[in-house]
C-alpha cells in the first residue's frame, strides 16, 4: 500500500513539474501527523463508529451507517497527504465526507479528497476558511463518483498551484467556481482533466484558465439524459455576453469577463416538458329549514408532465391521482335528505367540476288502525299519515259487521307525528248480531156433522213462535226455541137418540203440531 500511495503522489508530482514536499504516509509511518485506532464500534446517532484516529489536529471518525461509509472530521487543523493515507478501513469505500465548524484546511491541501473514487457528497465545505491555502493540486483527482461540486466560498486569493485538481472527475456535472482567483497560480495543468461530463461552470471575473476544457460530443448526438447537442460549445446562460457561444479551447481563456457568469453545454432536451394541472370542483349545496342554502366547496387538483416537441405537437403523460372526500350529509331530527352522503370520488382527466343540492322534507310516519277479530284475525285497517309536527285525530270505528269489545277509554284519541316512527294500533272486535223472530199458525178444524145431514164446522187456530239471531257478518242464524199453544176443548152438542162418535179435547200445540181435520159424526143409538 504504502509503495502504491508513493507513486501515486510521484506522477501527480511529475505531472504539475514540481516537487511534493508533504509526502503523504500511512498512519504507523507518522504518529505525530497522523494516529488511528480501532473503535470498540460506538453507536452514535447516525451509523456505527467503526475506527476513529487524528490528522494533523483533527480528530475524525469512520462510520459505517447501511451502505454508506461516511468520514467525519472535528475542529482542528487537517494534515498533508490526502484523506487516503490517513488510515482508515477502506478509503475506496467512503461514500461520504463531513467537516464539522472549526475544521481548518492545512496549506498544503494537495489531493485532499484524491483517490476517494467512491465518494458522491461532502458536507461543510462551507466551514472551509481556504484563505491560507496555497496548494490545491490534484485535491478532487479521481473523485469520479462525485456529480456536482460547489465551491462558491472557496478563497484561492493565495494558491499556487491548482494542477490536476479535478482530473478524472469523470462523473462531475456541475461545478461552481464563483469565487475563484486564479492571479497567483503559477501551474494549473491538467485541472480538468478528462472530466468529460462537465455540463455547467460557473466562473467568477478572476478566474482565468490556460488550459483548454475537453471536447464537447458532435452536433446531433443524443447524450444518456434525453437532450441533444446543437453544437460543440458552451454557452453564456447568465452574466457576461449572455447567449454567446465558446469552444472548450476559449472558454477558459476569457480574461475580460466582468461578472460571475454561468456557462452550460449548448445542448436541449429532444423535447421540452410541460406541467400541465387541473382542478376540478364538486360544490354541494344543503337547503337548510329557513330556506337559506349552506354551501360545501370540494377542490381536487390533479397534474401530468406532458413531452412537447419541436414541432408543437404534445405527448401526454398520465395525470396524478386525487380524489373528492366522501361527505355526510348533517341529520336534522324530523327531516330526511334526499342523499344521506355523497360518496367518495376519483378524479381523472375527464371528471368536470360538479354540483350537488342537497333537500330535506319532513318525515312522513303513519299510525296504522288494525281491527282484529277474536281469532287473531285482522277484519279491517285504517292508515292515517302526517308529517313531522302534525297532530293526528284518532277516530275508532269497527268494520260493517263487527262491533268494539276493547274499552276505548284507554285508547290515544290523538298522536303527534315525532319522528320516533310508524305506530300500530290494535282494536279487538267481535261480530255483531241483530235478533229477530220467527212464527208459525197451526189449524185445527173441527167438523160436526149433523144426523139431519148438516154440518157445522169450529176451525182453532194457534200461533207460536221462536226467536232468531242473525250474525251481521256472516249472516247465520241462530235460533231459540219455539212457544208453545193450546186447541181449547170443544164440547159437542147432545142430540137426543145419538152419541158423538168422538169427544174433542183440549191439545197442547207444540212445533211438532201439524194442521189437522177432527171429523166427529153421531151414531143412532
């Protein structure tokens, strides 16, 4: 390892032509720059201390946390030699480096984060007091994970030397150099080496390059983003000459410039992206009981990005997802809505605003009259409604035919409509019957003939009767039993030298009596 870090440090120095006297060392070959032991692996609240060491005056810790190995240094001065050499378990592996407030960058700051190649953030550059600091070379080299770089607040009023100082960032999008100042840098060779995905720079006034950016892809070519280069060129996006177009040769090379400046890749997306967004409205209106309506106003927004080409012509994407709330419809007591809620809606590209009226009528109940026989069975039904409020009258009156046994004065002669629901009220009834009478006339003739050949007749008659109940509803008779009569005696007349042949006696007359004929004649003595 040790020999690797060695030549490492030997072509960065060949390759800026000078000479490296802060040799980076491994953490046994310095103790007083640089110490680390191994940590008993403390939980701290993010991640896991795996090793914890000193560089320069610096302590620092090396977290593990998942995936990410983070590198995080306290107040002090940092050392020489770069963050490789420092010691820790895998300087490949660091995804991740922290300077907390007070971390001071040594002078010597040459190839600081080089050879991390696997880090993509580092936190607190905006701590960095780099005033003091004359030796930048190589600081970034092979960072290739790193995708965009702010050194906004970085002073370089005092560096020297700046070369290779972001070679072989080949993932490295956007840079901001807005405060550089190049005046004393004597050699700053190679400093944007092969960093072929440099898209955005922004360059201050005084930061003047002699060096030459790399090649900008062929017009035409459709770079991994879905943009397209117009031409191989940067171009001024804001500040000095706005709009106007530089090869890599020239761009670093303008020494007139008189304000920060933007510069971006002269490149655009194969087609512009259009938010598109929608709002739809469902509006509902509750009638309240004195007329006057209550309005409830419900808004979903719903969005898509739609692709727009060059020619006008528009692809669209899928909207978003929204949705209206379900909504309860309030209870007034003795009323009911026509809806009892109005339910919860999806909204798409087709729904439209909508609206909602919401009404109340007064309940209706009903008191239902049932008039029931004595075998349980109902003879008859009278239903009477109102509306909540109404006071209902009560009339009982028993079906033709039937009479009330129930003794009414228990019974509600009135009931007011409550909204507490239909009632029912049972009347007992029994047929009623209508009584009547029946009669019957039974004859009884008496003929006494004469010797003389006359005849004289004595005709009896007697009525008896019954009585009869008639069942008004199904009109059977009931009948009681039949009086009963008498025929009186008939005394028959004497005549001398003849004897009646019969004597006529009284007979009672029963319904078993029939009409009859008492033939009485005299027979000569």
């Amino acid at each position: 390892m040790k020999n690797k870090l060695k030549t490492a440090i030997a072509v960065l120095g060949m390759a800026m032509g000078i000479a490296i006297t802060a040799q980076p060392v491994l953490a046994d070959s310095s103790p007083n720059e640089v110490s680390a032991q191994s940590s008993s692996k403390l939980t701290r609240g993010e991640g896991t201390i795996v090793k914890s060491g000193t560089w320069g005056t610096s302590n620092w810790d090396y977290i593990e946390n998942g995936n990410e190995k983070i590198l995080q240094f306290h107040a002090g001065t940092l050392g020489t030699g770069g963050i490789f050499s420092i010691g820790t378990p895998d300087y490949t592996g660091i995804t991740r480096v922290q300077f907390d407030q007070g971390v001071v960058p040594n002078p010597d700051s040459s190839i600081l984060f080089s050879y991390l190649t696997n880090l993509q953030q580092i936190e607190g550059l905006t701590n960095f007091d780099t005033s003091n600091v004359t030796n930048m070379s190589g600081m970034f080299q092979l960072c290739c994970s790193l995708q965009s770089l702010d050194l906004s607040n970085f002073d370089t009023s005092n560096v020297k030397y700046m070369g290779l100082m972001f070679s072989m960032c080949q993932s490295l999008a956007s840079l901001d150099l807005s405060n550089f100042d190049t005046k004393k840098v004597s050699y700053q060779d190679r400093i944007f080496y092969n960093t072929t995905n440099l898209k955005h720079l922004v360059l201050s006034p005084k930061a003047v390059f002699n060096y030459i950016l790399p090649d900008i892809p062929a017009k035409g070519t459709v770079l991994p983003d879905r943009k397209i280069v117009d031409s191989p060129n940067w171009v001024a996006t804001s500040g000095y000459q706005k709009g106007s177009k530089y090869s890599p040769s020239q761009l670093l090379r303008i020494t007139d410039r008189d304000q920060i400046t933007t510069y971006d890749w002269d490149i655009r997306s194969l087609y512009d992206i259009a938010s598109e967004t929608k709002s739809v409205t469902r509006t509902i209106n509750v009638q309240q009981l004195d007329d006057s309506v209550k309005t409830y106003t419900q808004t979903a927004t719903i969005s898509r990005k739609n692709k727009v080409n060059g020619d006008g012509t528009q692809i669209y994407g899928e909207w978003s997802k929204a949705h209206w709330d379900k909504f309860d419809v309030p209870v007034i007591h003795g009323y009911e809505a026509n809806e009892t809620s109005v339910p919860l809606q999806g909204i798409n590209g087709e729904t439209a605003d909508q609206t909602i009226d919401i009404y109340y009528t007064p309940i209706e109940e009903s008191v239902t009259i049932n008039y029931v026989d004595a075998d349980g069975t109902i003879v008859g039904t009278k239903v009477i409604s109102g509306e909540f409020g109404d006071v209902l009258s009560i009339r009982y009156r028993a079906p033709k035919g039937y009479e009330i046994v129930d003794d009414l004065e228990s019974f509600a002669t009135s009931i007011t409509v409550d909204g507490s629901g239909d009632k029912v009220i049972n009347v007992n009834v029994d047929h009623k019957t209508m009584q009547s009478s029946e009669s019957r006339t039974v004859v009884r003739t008496v003929n006494i003939h004469r010797p003389n050949g006359t005849m004289k007749s004595y005709p009896q008659t007697v009525v008896i009767s019954r009585k009869v109940i008639i069942d008004q509803v199904t009109h059977a008779k009931t009948y009681g039993s039949w009086s009963t009569g008498t025929f009186d005696e008939i005394i028959v007349p004497t005549i001398a030298g003849y004897t009646p042949n019969q004597t006529v006696d009284a007979e009672t007359v029963t319904s078993e009596t029939q009409n009859k004929v008492i033939d009485v004649y005299y027979i000569k003595n």
